[in-house]
C-alpha cells in the first residue's frame, strides 16, 4: 500500500500541490491532512481539483493524534510553526519541513530575518547541492529549501565554487506569482490590487537572503523580490561580478552544464534560449540560462521554477523520495503544462 503519508497545513497553497503530487505517488499513501480553520471539512472542499482525495477530511491541526499514523509527515506551515509540531512527533516519524524553521544554521541570522526563538538547523533540502543527496538519504529531519532561495542558489551556487563569481558581489532581482505569500485573505494580494502591476516588496530585508548566502558561499547578497500578476512560478535574474577577467559567456555556460549533467530536473537550455515561468509550470524542473554583460562584464543567471513545484511541494517530494529509499524522480516530472 506504500508508505503512509500526513501533510500538516493542508489548507494552503503548498500543502494543497502536496496533496495532489502525493495522490499520484505510487509510493505512499496519505492518511491524513490537518488545517488550522478547516478542521472536520473534506479536503475537496478547498480542493476541489484533487477528487481522489474525496474520502479525506482535514483533521485538527492542533491535535498530534492527527498526524500520529503517519511514517513520514510534511509540514506545510507558516514560518515558526514548525517546530513545536515536529517536537511532538516520534524520532522514528520522518519530518520533512516545507517552512524555514530549520534552514538557517546561524541563530543570529534567523533573529534578524524572522525573529523568535531559533529551533536548529536540519539537512538541508536540496539534493543538486555537493554532498547533500547523500545526507538528505540518510536522514530523518530534513529541510525543504525557500522557493527564492532554490531558484536563486541553482544559478549561483556552482560559479562561485568554480571560482567564476565573486562572492561578495551578487544581486538578484526575482519576481514571484502571487500563491507565493500563502492562502489568507490580504487586500495587496486580491486581483484588481495584483493584475496588471508589477509591486516590489520586502526590499533590502527578504528572509531567503541569509539562506542563500549559506548555501552557496555568497558573502554580499542584495535581492529584490517582486509580486508578479500570475499564481505561480518564480523568474529569477541573479548578476555577479566575475572573479576573473576576461570571463566569457561560453565558460559560466560551461561550468552550469557540468554542475547539472544527469541531474533529472535542473536544465540548462541551449545556448541562446532564455527560460520562461510557463515553461516550469506544473513541473518540478528549473531551467537555466547564463551569459556575461557585454558593456557591465557581470555574469548573469536567469532561472526559471514554478514555486510550487521545485520552489516547494515538489522539492519536499523529491527529498521525501530520497529519504525512502526511492527512486529520485518517483511521482514528479520535469516537464511542464502548457498553455
């Protein structure tokens, strides 16, 4: 029948992407689904495009009896919630964690960004990352990536292990669909406030910058986010000062390829093609592209990911995957839904 399965905060945006990747995951199966307001509501009523899951009601998220049939369990929850829900799960649970609770390994980092009290750092949820496949394998607790923070780390992270980018010169310019800021009613997010404008937000101060920095090497990061009038996807354009001179746009292009060869869902495109947000839909692929500024010399990275998919629940599926002893790929694809 598969592993049994529970997604914690399955009322949202991510939790509800959870729940339909997992429905057609022959690897598990879900027992059980809590929400915050929802609780004693079948799930197709906030989800009504997940008509597998029409036997399955929400139950209480404040309950751990809820979850405790589980043997591996998802937290899809807002920052600083995590943690207390997975103290109260057994070691023998395996917790993967959709929220940022347990990313930063620096306490003082997590005070500046998020506040409260500093829950630990797990493995971190990246598998494309040196090393990390194996350490997310072997693990119990792991933590699922930002959806910024993946989309931005992919394009940078293997230049400046490469010596091609200067670490203490990188700028990222992301914009994101709207299901990035959750589910709850907020009058910036509603559509005639959204549609047909472009909003920056949290300028200079957004939470995935310390992430980042920790997960690439990168020690200067300036990022603006940006709302963007879609749901979903995440275009990233991240710039870096060249390490070197004389850096052509053939050798970044290289060193991405050779980051990335045989990995299933990270994709560097041929030369001259850009990525898109709609190529990513649906999908739990990234798609990259790279060139050097002709009049600045940076080096720049576009990236491309549906946030839902790579940027979140796909990534958590992925890493949950490789936590059971799965094939990697087991119920997600790289390829996206068009139009």
């Amino acid at each position: 029948m598969g592993t049994r399965v529970a997604v914690a905060g399955a009322s949202g945006y991510a939790g509800g992407e959870l729940l339909r990747l997992l429905a057609g995951h022959p690897g598990v199966r879900v027992v059980a689904a809590t929400a915050h307001r929802h609780a004693g509501r079948p799930v197709t009523a906030l989800h009504p495009h997940l008509p597998d899951l029409a036997d399955l009601s929400f139950g209480d998220a404040a309950d751990p009896a809820a979850l405790a049939g589980a043997e591996l369990v998802f937290l899809a929850l807002p920052h600083g919630r995590s943690a207390a829900v997975a103290a109260g799960l057994p070691l023998r649970v395996r917790v993967v964690d959709l929220g940022a609770d347990h990313r930063l390994r620096d306490g003082a980092a997590w005070d500046r960004y998020y506040g409260g009290p500093h829950a630990g750092a797990w493995t971190y949820g990246l598998p494309e990352l040196p090393g990390q496949r194996a350490a997310i394998a072997a693990a119990t607790r792991v933590a699922n990536t930002g959806c910024y923070a993946v989309a931005t780390i992919l394009a940078l992270a293997p230049l400046i292990a490469a010596g091609l980018a200067d670490p203490a010169d990188v700028v990222v310019v992301a914009a994101s669909g709207t299901s990035g800021a959750g589910r709850t009613a907020a009058g910036h997010l509603l559509a005639s406030e959204v549609m047909g404008s472009l909003t920056p937000y949290k300028v200079g101060a957004h939470q995935h910058v310390p992430e980042i920095k920790q997960a690439t090497g990168a020690t200067t990061l300036s990022m603006t986010p940006v709302l963007a009038p879609m749901p979903r996807g995440i275009l990233a354009t991240v710039t870096a000062r060249p390490a070197r001179q004389g850096l052509t746009p053939e050798a970044v292009r290289a060193a991405l390829a050779g980051a990335y060869a045989g990995e299933p869902f990270v994709r560097v495109l041929p030369a001259g093609t850009w990525p898109g947000t709609a190529a990513t839909l649906g999908s739990n692929a990234a798609q990259l592209q790279s060139t050097v500024d002709i009049d600045a010399g940076r080096i720049i990275v576009t990236s491309a990911i549906d946030n839902l998919g790579k940027g979140a629940a796909g990534q958590a599926v992925q890493c949950a995957n490789l936590m059971l002893g799965l094939p990697e790929t087991t119920g997600l694809s790289a390829n996206g839904v068009a139009p």
